[in-house]
C-alpha cells in the first residue's frame, strides 16, 4: 500500500489526513501499462489539472544492495546520475534541468532508487533524453566523484545531526539486526572516503539496466502520444542480466529499551514494533490496523488532547518486503519524565492487543484508508509518486486493485495481527530526555578538515545540445488556466471558488487576517496561542470526540482557527462545510476546554523556547527589527498562567471578524453550490466595530549584527539575512528577483545558481544552499542558508562576498541570464500542479489584494528584465556589511 498516512513526523498537517468516501478511479482511457522489448516498465496516467507533467524513473535497487562493507553505494549512485554521461556533462544535466523550470530530485529508500522531474508539458521529451540517456551510461567518473564526495558527506553529517535520529537508526538496526536493512543506507564519511568512481560504475552496471527499470509520467499527455516518445527514446537500449537480491533473515526481536539524552527539544517516549511486510499474508490487516492506532478517535491522540503530551500518535517506517519498523510516540511537555510515558504507550497498545480494536473505529478507518489511496490524484507529482510505489514496491497492478485488498481486511484479521505483533516482549522502548550536550549517548566530535585536494571545476555553460536550445531561448509565458469566482457576502466575507473535476474531492482553505503581535492587550500577550489551542476540542455541542465523529460520518477533515480549512467529498460539501462553521464559529468556551488549551499553549511555548533555533531567531530579531517592535512583544508562562477564559472570548469576538475573512474553494463543486453553503453556515456571521489595525508598519533597514548558538552538531547551520527597503510594486524588484535567483536559487530561481555551482559542484562545501528574497512587512528580506563543517565557513563566507560583489560590479552574462529567465517563466506553468497549490496561491493572492493571474504578470516583467537592471538593483538595495549572520554549531 500506498501508505502516505504514516510518515517520520509528530505534527502532521489536516490536509495530509484521510479524505473518507471512495472517489471513482481514472477511466482506463487515462492510463496505459506497457512494457517495451527489453523488459521496462511504463505506466501513463493522465491528468489535466495543470500544463505540467511529473515523470518518475525507478530502478529496484535500494540501499539493501549495497555491497558488504560499503554502505551507501546506492545512495553514491543516486548521486552520481547527476554527474554526467557521455553525451551530457555535469553542467550540461543541471543546466538543462534547471532551464525547464521545475523541480528535479533523487532518493534511495531500502528497496528502491527513484529520479523525478516535474517540468511543463512541453517539455517531456527533454526529460525522456536525460533519462534514457543516463540508462544507456553515466561516467561515474573518479575526479566527479571526488567533487561529489564533499556533498554527499555534509549530507550525511546533516543526517547524523537530526536531534532524536540517534534512536531510531539505533530502532532500525536492532529489529534488522543481521538482514541487509540493519546497516547505514545513507552512508557513513568511512566508507565514503574508501569508495572509487569505477566501484560505483560496477554497481550500475549491475543493476540499472532497463529491464529492472519502471517509468511513470503523469500530468497533461496523450498516454498513447507519449508511449510513442518513449519507444523511442528506451527500446533500443539493451537488457541485462540482473543480480539478485540479497535474501534477509529476521530474527526475532529482543525486548529493547534504550534510555538516552537528545537534542530534542521536548522529551519523547517511544514503543516500537516489527510489524508485518509486504510480502506477509498479514501485511494488509497490519497496514488497517496501523491506520486504527493513528486515528484522530483513538487513545494515542487522546494523550495530546488531556494536555499529557504535545503531540502523541502512530509513525511507522516505510515497509519493506520481509517487514516494517513502526512507533507509537509522544512528545511531552518540558519536565515530563518519558519513562512513565512509555508505560502508557504500551498499556494503550496492550489493550488493543487483548480486546481487539472497536468495530465502528476499524469500519470508519478502512473507509479513510480506501480513498487515501485516490488523494494522489489531487497532485500530479504525488500522482506519479504513487503509481511507481504501487507497481515497483507493492507489486500490485493498479491503485484500484490496493482498494479491493483493503476493502477485503476483516475485523478478525485485524485483531489477530494485534494480538501477534502489540507483543511487549519484543517492543523497542525508547525514553529520550531533552540535553544541553547531547544528541546521543556521548556527542559527536565534529570534523574540522574541509576537502584535501583540489577539486575540478565545472566549466560554465555557455550553449547546450539543440535538441534543448528551445528550453532557454523560445520561452513564452503560459496563460493562467484558472478561472476562479469572486464573491464578496453581505457580512464582508470574501469567497472565491476554483471547481476541478480531476477527482471528487472538494477543500476548502481559510484565513481571518489578523495580527496578534498588534492586537493582543498589553499584558495579555499569548492569548492568541490559547485560542487557536481551544479549537481541537470541538464545538458548544460537542466535544472533541463527538465532533470528530460527526466528521467521520461526513467524510470529511476539519481544522479551525485564524487559518482553517476542509478536506471533503463533493456528495458530502454541504455537511462538511456546516461541521467547520461550527467549529470555527462556536468554539468550545468552556472552563475545562479552556484550562487544558491555556497548559497545552503554555507547554508549547515553553518547549519552544528551549529550541536553540528559537533561541537564535529571537537575538537575530533584535538586529533585524528596530527597538520597542511589536513583534518583539514576547509572551511568557507566567504571563499566560494568568489569562482567564474572558480574555480569549474577547479576543476571539476582536479579531476573528468575517470582513477580515477569505475563503477559497477548490475541487468538484460548482460556484453556486459552493457560495450557497458558505452563505448559510457563515453568512450569519457578523463584526461589531470598527475592523483592528493588522498591517504592521514598513521595515527600515537594519543593523548588523552576529549571533552565534553553540549546540552539540558536527556542521555550522549559517543563515544570513538584511532587510531590503523595497516594495512589491517597485520597479526594481522584479530585478532584484531574477538576480537572486542567478546567485543563490532559492525559492524561485534555478538549482544551476552560482553559489550552488561554486560551493557543491565545484568545491564540495555544502550539501545545499540558497539565497532567498521573501516579502518581510511591507518590504523584502534577503536570506542566504547553507549548513558546513565549522573548518569551511570562512572560506564558504569569501566566495558569497565573491559572488555578491560580482553581481554588484559586472553584468550577468547573456547566457546566465536567459537561463535563468527561462527557468523562472517555466515556473509558471508548473505552479498550479496540485489543489493544495491552487487554492494557497488563490488564498494568497486574494489576502494581498493581487490579481489571480499575479504568477504570470511576474513571469512577464521578469521576461523583459535586463543585466544592467540587475546590476543596479544589487548595487542599491544588497549591502553585505549589514548582514545579521546567525550561526548553529559546534562550541568552539
């Protein structure tokens, strides 16, 4: 299965949830299984939501191949795609990826490695080049190697680095102890050093062959048109023979429990189990009951709702074919004593164990977990995602055939399971107390040597292959296929409506614009936290439980609060809609609703407050923003003790105000039905008064400054920031942006950007980096953040002076500067990919007060953008010498 539920993550957003009631599958129309002559998988899924196509190569091989004594081969392999074939060099690759706009990526999990790209639709048979391309051969050269080293060892670093991974790589090789999933997937800086280009060449050559290869595309294609593009890009490469996969033993699991100091913030407790895998006639039952133990009813999450735990649940670990890892897990308020939790966690799952799960729970969650499988459908990347999971791992021959499976799990095979594997004697426990001085048992000392040699340089690229000429030079900007409505409602509300019929959800996403840090009383400060913390209990009528009952029986999820939202099914719109009025406007004031938000928003401000992130932004703030900033108004546990339930009621009835409201509606509802739901459940809604003062004052430049936070990491986590005096509507921003994205990428421009080109592929440096130019109050900030050994910083630190200093004094060159035109106006043709990312962007640019074709009048003036403009506009408005430069790392 396709199990997108249960990821590594403790606070997990509404929209991730299930969406009950099962839409209709793609009409077969829409999908085309092939396999060409020599043996490679093809699926296309077609899906129109957007100009855009995700294609998804996946090739079955996994970190469970790599090679005795050289963990992270696959992982080394992976890397190396990326550097360069015969026909196409390093440059050239990214060059080429990086003009098409969207986004490229890699990852090697136990059983599989898989390289997607997410470009316009036009734009497929470039990909289909690069792909087919790197099949036939990669250099796997020993001098990129060497290059690539550096990279893929900061990400190692960074890994080893995670506060709280410690246990759980420690979890993973105690329940695989001695199968080819016990060891190091990502690697290890060892085995990195020892390891030669012609040794990962001969790990291609012994598994990437067409023939232990799946492609998937998904996205606006004519299915037929492009099985046409992939013969003929794929079936002439020849099959091989493919090794075998090493076979894995379990053993049985000894009864585990690790005590041990983190660099978590909050104190986590841990009950793990080996559950059933893939290939078991049990993996299916395990797979609903996993799903029954992360329910919203159940008592994992009641832990966080009666104020013992910040956040409690269910995570699991990707399943392999012989098993899977999972947790159930809660994160406890400061002082909390994680051992006694622990207690609970296994009393709970006892219990499920001796008297089975509740039927309505299991009916309810089997219907959840039916049309999660349909919600990729709403995201051609997750799409894409979803059917190479399904026929590459699960082996099962189509996402509707995984519905039938579920559908078929009964009651009784799922408290077998329970009974089988909730076993205590075979848990691993973990009790993991918050440090000042350590991620682990003892801490890491880190590395202080940078790279020995000199690394060889990528020379620039200056043309490309014909064939992807076009991608630079012959870019137009592609109209805007939305058409929203817009309504503005009797009381102020404003409604806009976006229908799409790719499947039969519906979301609704909200906002009350409002500004705690201008509208909180003195003295009242964190009333805001307590309020948004009220609204998970439920309703004046019902509590928690019984609201999310009634959610249930709606098939629908709900979240309230100064930003809420609704994930439902078109049959169900109406009833969804009227449950999250409810909630969102008759909130649950009661005095022990209201006791147990107050402790809730109390702990999590102090467990917060304890992060040395937290800690950092504050200081940077004090440099950033000028004396006596609203924003700088912090509240405290003391401060928040003292709040009565009066104090949120009025708050709440102060800034939650329908004239300071928009609602955005996306997905198989027509305008009408979508405004007549939202008139009835909010049209009755009303704002008394004069509307409060929520648009803070513009930024003025700041202060240089330097923070510098010891925590016990082997990397310097280094961000540095300014506030640029510019507006949104300023000529000279849209300059200022296209240079951003030539120097740093970041979020809007290219991954081929300078500082990445200089500090990962020429040198090594750093795993990732980017410069960012995000709207900070009415002007910008300017963002650059890259993570390295504490030896590099200053050499990392001269070559972005280098690098700024050239924006500054010498034109970008024709080249770059197409480039980066072309990646950026790409860029919008891909945007709209997903509802989600539809209904933010209308959500956004609704509350800004933009047009909703924003994306392409940006792209437009973008286009028409010169050197010389960038040239001035960083000469003007970027001043390294008022940088704050905020550091993380090691005590020195």
């Amino acid at each position: 299965m396709t199990i997108r539920r249960f990821r590594f993550a403790f606070l997990l957003c509404v929209f991730t949830g299930a969406l009950t009631g099962q839409a209709p599958s793609a009409p077969a129309t829409d999908v085309v299984h092939a396999t060409l002559r020599n043996g490679m998988g093809v699926v296309i899924v077609r899906n129109a939501i957007a100009p855009a196509v995700s294609t998804e190569m996946t090739y079955l091989v996994g970190s469970r191949d790599d090679p005795a004594g050289v963990p992270g081969m696959a992982h080394a392999q992976e890397h190396m795609m990326f550097r360069g074939t015969r026909n196409l060099s390093t440059s050239e690759l990214g060059t080429i990826a990086t003009a098409l706009g969207g986004s490229f990526n890699a990852a090697t999990s136990d059983t599989l490695t898989q390289y997607q790209f997410n470009v316009p639709r036009e734009d497929l048979d470039a990909i289909l080049r690069i792909e087919s391309d790197r099949m036939r051969e990669v250099l796997d050269a020993q001098d990129q190697w060497q290059n690539e080293r550096g990279a893929i060892e900061q990400e190692v670093l960074r890994d080893e680095s995670t506060p709280g991974a410690d246990f759980f790589r420690d979890a993973q090789r105690i329940a695989y102890d001695g199968t080819p999933y016990g060891h190091e997937g990502v690697g290890t800086k060892s085995a990195f050093d020892r390891l030669t280009g012609p040794q990962i060449k001969a790990f291609w050559e012994r598994w990437y062959a067409p023939n232990n290869a799946l492609l998937v595309i998904a996205g606006d294609v004519d299915p037929a048109r492009a099985l046409e593009q992939i013969r003929a890009r794929f079936e002439s490469i020849p099959a091989r023979t493919i090794a075998s996969h090493a076979a894995a033993h379990l053993k049985p699991v000894p009864r585990t429990v690790l005590k041990r100091t983190t660099t978590l913030i909050y104190p986590l407790a841990a009950v793990g189990f080996r559950m059933p895998g893939l290939n078991d006639a049990d993996f299916l039952a395990s797979f609903v009951l996993q799903g029954i133990l992360g329910a919203e009813r159940g008592p994992l999450h009641a832990l966080r709702d009666t104020g013992q735990a910040l956040d409690a649940g269910w995570t699991s670990f990707p399943y392999v074919p012989e098993a899977q890892l999972a947790f159930a897990t809660a994160a406890l308020p400061p002082g909390a004593d994680p051992s006694a939790m622990t207690e609970k966690l296994q009393s709970i799952l006892t219990g499920y164990a001796k008297r089975g799960v509740p039927r309505e729970l299991f009916e309810t969650t089997k219907r959840h977990l039916i049309a999660d499988q349909e919600q990729s459908r709403n995201s051609i990347e997750a799409l894409a995602s979803d059917w190479s999971t399904t026929i590459a791992l699960d082996r099962e021959p189509s996402i509707a055939h995984e519905q039938d499976l579920i559908a078929k799990v009964t009651l009784d095979e799922v408290d077998r399971v329970a009974r089988t594997y909730l076993d205590p004697r075979h848990a691993i426990v973990g009790a993991l107390t918050p440090s000042a001085s350590a991620s682990r048992t003892d801490a890491p000392t880190p590395p202080q040597r940078g790279p020995e040699n000199l690394l060889a340089a990528q020379p620039p690229v200056t043309h490309l292959p014909s064939w992807a000429e076009d991608a630079i030079h012959h870019v137009d900007v592609t109209p805007s296929s939305l058409a929203p409505t817009r309504t503005t409602l009797p009381n102020g509300l404003t409604l806009i409506v976006q229908p799409e019929t790719i499947s039969d959800s519906v979301f609704v996403y909200g906002r009350v614009k409002s500004n705690p840090d201008l509208e909180e009383p003195a003295g009242k400060e964190g009333v805001s936290a307590v309020l948004d913390a009220m609204f998970p209990y439920g309703t004046r009528t019902q509590d928690r439980i019984g609201f999310q009952r009634a959610l249930d029986d709606a098939d629908s999820n709900a979240v309230a609060g100064s930003g809420f939202g609704l994930q439902t099914t078109s049959k169900q719109f109406a009833r969804g809609v009227a449950l999250l009025a409810q909630n969102q406007l008759q909130p649950r004031f009661d005095e022990p609703t209201f006791e147990l938000a107050r402790k809730r928003a109390i702990d999590e401000l102090q467990t917060t407050l304890s992060s040395s992130g937290t800690i950092a932004n504050l200081r940077a703030a004090r440099f950033l923003l000028p004396p006596d900033d609203p924003e700088l108004r912090q509240p405290t546990a003391r401060g928040m003790q003292m709040l009565a339930l009066d104090d949120v009621r009025a708050y709440y009835q102060h800034a939650f105000r329908p004239d300071l409201t928009t609602i955005v509606v996306v997905g198989n509802v027509t305008a009408e039905a979508a405004r007549s739901a939202i008139e009835r459940e909010f049209g009755n809604w009303r704002a008394s008064g004069p509307a409060p003062q929520v648009e803070p004052s513009p930024l003025p430049p700041n202060r240089p400054g330097e923070v510098r936070i010891p925590i016990p990491s082997g990397q310097d986590n280094v961000q540095l920031q300014q506030i640029v005096g510019l507006e949104r509507n300023a000529p000279q921003l849209y300059p200022l942006l296209l240079g951003n994205a030539i120097l740093g990428g970041g979020s809007l421009g290219p991954e081929q950007s300078r500082l990445f080109r200089d500090l990962r592929q020429n040198a090594g440096l750093v795993y990732t980096v980017a410069s960012r130019l995000q709207p900070r109050r009415s002007r910008y900030l300017l963002s650059i953040e890259f993570a390295c050994l504490p030896s590099n910083e200053g050499r990392i630190l001269s070559l972005i002076e280098t690098e700024i200093s050239r924006m500054k004094t010498q034109p970008v060159g024709e080249f770059e500067l197409a480039l980066a035109k072309a990646s950026i106006v790409h860029q919008t043709a891909i945007g709209t990919a997903s509802v989600s990312a539809i209904g933010q962007s209308l959500l956004e640019d609704a509350l800004a007060g933009y047009p909703f074709d924003q994306a392409q009048i940006d792209a437009r003036r973008i286009a028409a953008t010169d050197a010389a403009s960038i040239q001035s506009a960083f000469s003007t408005y970027v001043q390294p010498e008022n940088f704050v430069r905020t550091i993380l790392g090691p005590q020195r």
